[in-house]
C-alpha cells in the first residue's frame, strides 16, 4: 500500500477525449482512496485534468515544479502543495522521493523520460516502489512492443519488463500496482556460453 502516487502526463490534453476521461477518473480514484497526487505541478493538459479532480474529491495534491516553468505561467495555481524547485533533475529526485509509486499516462517526450528514468532505478536497485502504465485506447502499445522486443534480444531481463504494471482503467490498475512486488535487481545476462 502506498499514501501517495507519482503521476506523469501529457502537458496537452492529447487527440482523444479517452485521455482527458482517463486522467479525470484516474483523480476521482485517487482521492475516493486517499491516496495523494504527486506531479509535475502543471495546470495545462491532462496534468491539470488529474490535479483537478484529485482537488475536486477532496484528495491532497503536491506539484513540484522547476521556477523556469512557474515563469511561463504553466504552474497549478491552486495547490495546496506546491514546490518549487531549481531543475528538472531535482523535480524528478523530488517527486521519486516523495511518492510510493508511478504511474503514466499518456503523454510525450517528458512522459516517457520520466517512465524509463523510473523504471532504470527500478532495475538498478534505487528503488523498490511499482510502476504502472495507463494504456489508454492502446496508446503505449509501442512502446510496450518496443520492451518486448528488447528482451527478446536480450538488452532486458524478463523479470525488469514483467516490473512495469499495464492496464486500460485507472480502477484495475491501481489494484494491480497495491498488489505487485517489483523483481530483485540482477546484475547482468549471463551468455549461454558462460555456464
């Protein structure tokens, strides 16, 4: 169990209505849980979308964002919670600090840094929290191609793919992140002729 979740998310609201749903219901969730928001600190996008509705079900919300993004007015300016940070590199060392858990929505470039940046600690041993992806209409199922095809030429252990929780609603898929024990880190491959 864990009290607070690490979102991460889109700063658009994205093409399809199903994402902006999926953040809204995915907020309404966290706050019908108590469980609180941990995020980038936006108001745009589906990242404001999900800190509304946390805020909107009574639930707690901490944004973190760096000063340079507070200077271009895309900072949530109805938190309780908002911290306000030197760099990016401390908003991610922050926001991994402060939450229990991952979790992606759809999202860009940023979205997917910050999934891969979590799921290497994972791997590395840094941490040991679970990582969810939210595969809303089936928009990281490339990606989720792309870490298959990455174990089956063995660039990624079975066991640090198997780490990443998927599901296609915010409902199942908390419950399977509350439920998940993420693998042991492993040092390396060992080649067949090895042993």
């Amino acid at each position: 169990m864990f009290s607070r979740l690490c979102v991460f998310c889109g700063s658009s609201p994205g093409a399809r209505p199903a994402y902006a749903e999926a953040a809204r219901t995915l907020g309404a969730l966290l706050a019908r849980h108590s469980i609180g928001l941990v995020y980038g600190g936006g108001k745009v996008g589906l990242m404001g979308i999900l800190a509304d509705a946390v805020l909107a079900g009574g639930g707690h919300v901490t944004g973190v964002i760096p000063q340079s993004l507070v200077g271009l007015e895309v900072g949530h300016d109805r938190l309780p919670d908002l911290r306000v940070v030197g760099s990016m590199h401390e908003r991610k060392a922050l926001m991994a600090d402060l939450a229990g858990g991952f979790v992606a929505l759809p999202g860009g470039i940023g979205t997917f840094e910050e999934l891969i940046e979590v799921m290497t600690w994972s791997q590395l041993g840094m941490h040991a929290k679970p990582i969810g992806l939210l595969d809303v209409e089936g928009y990281f199922d490339p990606f989720l191609q792309m870490l298959d095809h990455a174990v089956a030429e063995r660039f990624l252990l079975p066991q640090h793919r198997q780490n990443l929780v998927v599901a296609a609603e915010p409902e199942a898929l908390l419950a399977a992140l509350q439920a998940h024990r993420p693998a042991t880190p492993v040092g390396k491959w060992i080649d067949r002729d090895e042993t």
